[in-house]
C-alpha cells in the first residue's frame, strides 16, 4: 500500500487535471464541496477516481509534507462521518496517509460519479480550472455530465455525427492503395461507423470525404504568436487519412536543410532543422489520439525556434504519464487506433514517444489540463533568429510565404496570389535567391522551389 501511495504521489505530480493539491489547507464545508467537484469531473473526464492531496504545493508541485489530520473531529463527529452524511448518493471516499521523502502526506481518494452527479450539502459542484464552481453555473457541463452518466463516456464510435449524408468515395480509394480491398456491403460495419442505433457516427465523419473539419499549420516569423505570421497553410475538410499524409509531406517542405561549413574539408554538411522521424511520430500521435469527440483538431504551429504539435484531450484514465513516456501504448480512439495499424500509419510497438525523448528528452512534452503537447526545437545552424522578416519586404514576405506553402508554385501563380506584376515578383525571388533563401531545382515549368536556412 505504501509503495502504491508513492507512486501515485509521483504520478500525481506529473500533472494535476484529476487532482487538487494542498500544503496544510483545511476547511470542513469546502472540503465536501470539492469532494463534489472532483467526483463529477471525473465522470466528465472519463476517470475512475479523482484526488485530493495535502503535502504538496499547488503551484510548483514540490514536496512540502503536511500537518494536516484526516481523523479529526467535527464537532464531536469524525471527519469522514461529518462529509459521508452530507455526500448523495453515497460515495466510498478514503483517507490514506503515508511518508514520503520524509514529510507526511495525506491522499483523498474520491471515486467518480456513477448513476446521477455527486452533491455536498444538496449542491452539486464542478472542477472548474484549478476551482470549483456550483454545476448549476454551467448548465452545458451539467447537461454534459448527465449524458455520461447515462449513456457512458463519448467516444467517437458511440456518439453521432451531425452530418449524416456522408460519402466514403476517398477512403476507398486509400484503401486500395494499401492493397486492401472494402467491402460495400460490410465496411460500415467492418470498420464501426455507425452507433447503435444505426447512424453514423464521429469515426465515419472523420474517414469521410468531407470531415468538416479544418486543418491548419501556422508559421510564425518569432518565438511567440505576437510575432508577425509568414503564413497558414490549410489541410482540412477532407478525410483525415489525406489530411494527415499532406501533413507529414509539408513537414518536408518546413524541414529546411541548412549548410554546416564548420571544419569543413571538403564537402560541406547537410544539417536538417529538425529530426524528421520526432516530426512525424508527434504528428501521426496527434492525430490517433486526439480528442476527436469533441470535433476539435490538433494544431501545428511553427517558430522561428521550435513545432508545437497540440493535441486536444489528456491521458486516457488508463494510462499514466511514465506509462505515457515508457511507451505503453493505451490508445485513445481504440477504432481508430487499430484503422491506423491496419493501414500500417502506425505500428503498436509504443515506440513513437520513446523515440521523441530520446532525440529531445522528456520536456518537450507539456501536459495541460485540456491538452497535450510536443515542442520540437530547431536545430539552428546558422542564426535564422527573429530577424528574417525585418530583413524583407511585404512582397518579399508575401512571395517566401507562398513558396514555403507551395514548393512547385510558378511566377504567374506568385504573380495573381501576391498581387503585383511580374518585375516585381522577378525582384523578390531575385533578392530571396541573393539572400540564400530559396534556390530552384529543374525547370521553371517542372522544377520546384527549396526554402533555406538564411546565411
């Protein structure tokens, strides 16, 4: 028991979107207030149980240790007596306290609502943030939260889509491509598109010729999104299977290939800007495990520093986050889990985040409380810094932003998308090629653009 209590400190620690932590805080009425507030959370979360922790500070997560007592009296009442009575329907809350790196700490183990939400008081609470909020305050989670209750967690095979007149002309065609042949009679249910009661459902939306959801990679000039914008790039509406390959090929196009002459000899070294194999298995994990129920799509945002690949959603409630970095492979969208697998996107060997780590280490991943991401950084040879934008003009910007975009995009095409005519695209790429940003390869009718690393 002991060693499970601390390793569930140390799980705990990682991350606190199941958790409120405390040092020495008590409170008897708010204490059931928040025992009502994770307990509901947790349903809407998907997890087991929820936690409450004394001995650790809140904000910085370190080890502090407690004074507090779980066997007091309230009022001549033990503790847990005074907040079982007040707690409906019943809930088996336990105390466990345990010695951790010398400090005393106290765990509150709080199991998730089952049948209807959990009260304090005859008032159902919510897990708002880092607070909690009376549920009656947020009548879209209230109603949310009934749903789960009902009907069990949403996933995206049991929860339908609101497009029902979908089409699956593209999937079959990818699938061909894999050499695997769809049935049309049976691929429906082959590949659970449709609910229970015979409609479909998030899954099919996505695997659909028209997901209706969007896709961008945005790229910013500087270190943060105040940073002037080169461009965003659109990838969405369309199957995601499509929308995920286009992806991971205009990864090739950001993977600027930079010219290390250190100690050079006599042949100059090739250096990408980033390890390619992190890129797409941030990526193809992004999309697998998205949190796709809720109809959001990850997002990748490109610095002059780093990738951001954000994915909606946390852990899944069997999962935990040395689990997660073991690569212990718990999917989140099991269907499409095993679709990906089949196609051979991805394999279930759990190596995709292993690999990131042991190319980046373990922070590039930040875990938030609606959300999980990787921060790929660059590997700069030559300082592109913050100050490529000032060095160009708006055409100039405008011209490296469409060929970052579009690689084969022709001088007539820069000409319309741009603007301007055609002395003043010649100027821009002539100044872009003298500034060794850009180079072509083949002809102007059949060549193709290389963004590169400034000099």
């Amino acid at each position: 028991m002991k060693n499970a209590l601390h390793g569930l400190l140390d799980e705990l620690r990682s991350y606190d979107t199941e958790c409120e932590f405390k040092e020495s805080w008590f409170d008897q009425t708010q204490l059931g207030q928040y025992i009502s507030a994770l307990s509901n959370s947790a349903a809407i979360e998907g997890r087991k149980n929820a936690y409450f922790v004394w001995g650790i500070h809140n904000d910085t997560h370190s080890v502090t240790g407690t004074t507090f007592n779980s066997n007091m009296d309230i009022k001549n009442e033990p503790l847990k007596h005074f907040l079982a009575r007040q707690i409906t329907p019943d809930l088996n809350f336990t105390f466990n306290e345990t010695v951790y790196e010398e400090k005393k700490f106290v765990v509150l183990t709080i199991p998730a609502a089952k049948t209807v939400p959990t009260s304090f008081s005859n008032e159902r609470y919510i897990r708002i943030g880092s607070s909690k909020e009376s549920l009656r305050k947020y009548p879209e989670k209230e109603s949310y939260l009934f749903e789960v209750l009902r009907h069990g967690f949403p996933t995206i095979e049991n929860t339908p889509s609101k497009y029902q007149d979908l089409t699956f002309e593209k999937l079959f065609i990818y699938y061909g491509a894999k050499g695997i042949k769809l049935n049309a009679e049976t691929f429906k249910k082959n590949l659970n598109l449709l609910t229970e009661d015979g409609k479909y459902n998030i899954l099919a939306q996505l695997l659909s010729d028209n997901s209706q959801i969007p896709f961008r990679v945005a790229i910013f000039s500087g270190k943060t999104k105040a940073d002037k914008m080169y461009s965003i790039r659109e990838f969405g509406y369309q199957c995601i299977l499509y929308t995920l390959e286009e992806v991971l090929r205009y990864g090739d196009v950001l993977n600027i290939i930079q010219a290390d002459e250190k100690d050079r000899i006599v042949e100059r070294k090739e250096v990408p800007l980033f390890e390619n194999d992190a890129f797409r298995e941030a990526v193809i994990n992004a999309f697998v495990h998205n949190k796709w129920v809720t109809e959001n799509e990850p997002m990748i945002t490109v610095f002059s520093d780093r990738i951001e690949i954000l994915s909606r959603g946390v852990l899944p409630p069997e999962q935990t986050v040395e689990g997660f970095f073991r690569g212990e492979s718990i999917p989140v969208n099991r269907k499409l889990s095993e679709i990906f697998l089949q196609l051979h996107i991805s394999e279930k060997t759990g190596r995709g985040v292993p690999k990131i780590i042991s190319i980046y280490g373990k922070d590039v991943y930040e875990f938030h409380e609606n959300s999980i991401l990787v921060k790929i950084p660059f590997n700069l040879i030559n300082d592109m810094g913050d100050k490529v934008g000032d060095k160009l003009n708006n055409t100039q910007l405008k011209v490296l932003s469409e060929i970052r975009n579009n690689p084969s995009v022709t001088k007539p095409e820069l000409e319309k998308i741009v603007g301007v005519g055609k002395t003043s695209i010649d100027n821009a790429i002539s100044a872009l090629k003298k500034k060794g940003m850009i180079t072509r390869t083949g002809s102007n009718k059949s060549g193709y653009w290389n963004v590169m690393a400034e000099n």
